[in-house]
C-alpha cells in the first residue's frame, strides 16, 4: 500500500465533498470531522465554504439550523442514512429554510442495500441504480417544504484519517473490536435454537447479530474503495476468528469481485484481531514518545486519536487556569 496512495485517497474524496461546500451550512459527525482532522484540515472547509466558522456545525439532533438567509445545507455523514441518522436529519431540515441539501454518506449504496435487506440476486439487477438514495433525495425535498427544491444524496468514500506516513485511522470504527471469549456464551444465549458454539474458533458470519454484520460491511465497502483507488486486487490473510470473518466478508463482497476483475496491480491485505491491546489500558510503559504524550495529555473533544496540547506558555499570556480557554490548543494533526 503506497502512501501518497493512501492520503491521495483521503485527499480525493474530501475534494469531491469541498465541491459541493460554498456558501453552504456544513454539518458533521464525529467520525468525518476526524478524518478532515488528518485528511486536510478545516482550513481547507472553511475556504471551501466561503464563509465563517459558525457555518461549520456538529450534526446533532439540537443543531441549530439554517435560516431564511442560509437556503443550502450540506450534511456530511459517516454512516448508514436509516434509523437515528435519518431522524436528526429531518428535525434539522424541518426547522430551517433550506431549499438545496447534499447528503454525503461514507457508506456505499450497496451497503444500503444490504441494510435495507434486498436480497443479492436483486441487488445485482439494480447496478447502476441507486434507489435507496432517490427514495431519500424525495424525503428531504419534503422536508425542505417543497418538492421543486433541490436534494443530492451521494456515496464518498470517507473511511480513513491518516495519522502519520504510514499510519492511517478509522474513526468511524474506533468501537469495532474483536470478540472475546465470553462473548460466545451471548451468541449462545442469541440463538439457543441453533447449534451452541463451542469456542471463538468456530464463530462465522451466520452466528453474528445484524447489527454487528453491518459494521463490518461498512468496513469492508471502504476497504474494497480503498484497493480501487490505489488499483489493487487483494488477497486476504486473517490472523483471529473476528478477523477472518472480516476478510471473508471482503472477499466474497460483490462489488470488490468485480473490481477485482480488472484490478492492475496486486495487493496483501492482513486482518489481525488485536486483542492484546486491552493489556494497554492496564500498563504504563511508555517505550515511545507518542504513547507518552497520548496518555498523559487530555485528549482532544469529539476526536478518538489526537490530543489538546496547551499553547498559553507560547504567548505574552500568564499561564493561569482561566487563560487555558483563550488560547485555542494545539494537536498532533497540526504540527506547524
């Protein structure tokens, strides 16, 4: 995996996103604040939209929306547009004034698919058609009040934040983690008609909830863009029973089969399920100087992978605690 391949990619789908940005209301979740974090920096929104800061806001369900003088809204959003996602949406646009929304969603169209519970064979008749996002592109003119008003839903590949030269994040997915042991009693418990499983070693994607298959199909639909973009075909090596399930996941994925298929160059792609990683929270070792400043400085809001670094001591301001507040802090994602 190249690494100006990597960041070109995350590079690329913020510009496809920065596009659609001028002179709009921006709203943000968690997961793709953090990658433009890594991926470009809000400077580069914030010039994108035109405008000042208070245009960029955090998509919420009290987020205060648009008024008569802000007629367009882009939400920028890092997963599935159902369930919660699609509620805040419309308490949003329901108590504003826009006549233009973009909804971009970090999660492909086949994936809605999926969640929406269209079987593959119907899936596979629908390539090139992408109804789930036209159903919503009507419910959002209805919600904007009129049905001539402008609505776009698209797919944006937004999966990775990337961290340093050869490291890259997923926000998105910071709570993915492999399974434990005693998690094989809740599967049990989950499907006590069906045959009982008797370790992790055995566990497969047709014992796993729905709702876990489809995190995992999100991962995989970013992955499969990722090994598009830098025109790869993947072989996958897994290393743990979660772990296999993902790359099984990967490669029977229809899309990333048919990538595949015309892929120019070849790529190995290791899942590891890192469970030793809960040993971290219970030592203090300190062998390099980024685990040094991860754990002692406070992390930074809303953000899983960067730190607030306190700036006061590098202005003509006493370092007392009510100064702290003035001086907006430093990261780790902005060295200059």
């Amino acid at each position: 995996m190249s690494v100006p391949g990597v960041l070109s990619f995350t590079q690329q789908g913020w510009e496809q996103v920065l596009v659609k940005a001028k002179r709009a209301l921006v709203y943000l979740d968690a997961a793709c604040a953090e990658s433009l974090h890594w991926g470009c920096g809000s400077s580069r929104l914030l010039e994108a939209v035109g405008g000042p800061a208070c245009h960029v806001r955090e998509f919420e369900r009290d987020a205060v929306g648009g008024g008569a003088e802000q007629p367009k809204a882009l939400f920028v959003l890092s997963g599935l547009l159902k369930g919660r996602t699609v509620e805040i949406l419309r308490d949003i646009i329901c108590r504003s004034h826009f006549q233009y929304c973009v909804v971009v969603s970090a999660v492909s169209h086949a994936v809605h698919l999926t969640a929406n519970h269209v079987p593959a064979a119907a899936a596979a008749e629908l390539e090139g058609q992408q109804p789930v996002f036209e159903q919503l592109e009507e419910k959002l003119c209805e919600w904007m009040g009129n049905l001539n008003y402008t609505a776009e839903v698209l797919y944006v590949p937004l999966l990775l934040a990337p961290a340093a030269t050869h490291i890259a994040l997923t926000p998105a997915f910071a709570t993915l983690f492999p399974l434990l042991p005693q998690d094989v009693h809740l599967l049990n418990n989950a499907r006590p008609d069906k045959r009982r499983l008797g370790s992790l070693g055995e566990v497969d994607a047709t014992v796993l909830p729905p709702e876990l298959l489809l995190q995992i199909r999100c991962l995989v639909s970013g992955l499969s863009s990722l090994c598009e973009h830098l025109g790869v075909r993947e072989e996958c090596f897994a290393v743990g029973p979660f772990s296999r399930v993902i790359a099984a996941d990967l490669a029977n994925y229809a899309p990333a089969k048919t990538r595949r298929k015309t892929a120019p160059g070849r790529a190995s792609l290791v899942f590891v399920d890192r469970t030793l990683d809960l040993t971290g929270a219970v030592g203090h070792h300190g062998d390099n100087l980024v685990e040094k400043i991860i754990s002692v400085l406070p992390q930074l809001p809303g953000h899983t992978n960067d730190v607030m670094v306190n700036m006061v001591d590098l202005t003509a301001l006493h370092a007392e605690e009510e100064n702290h507040s003035v001086v907006a802090p430093g990261c780790l994602a902005q060295s200059k």
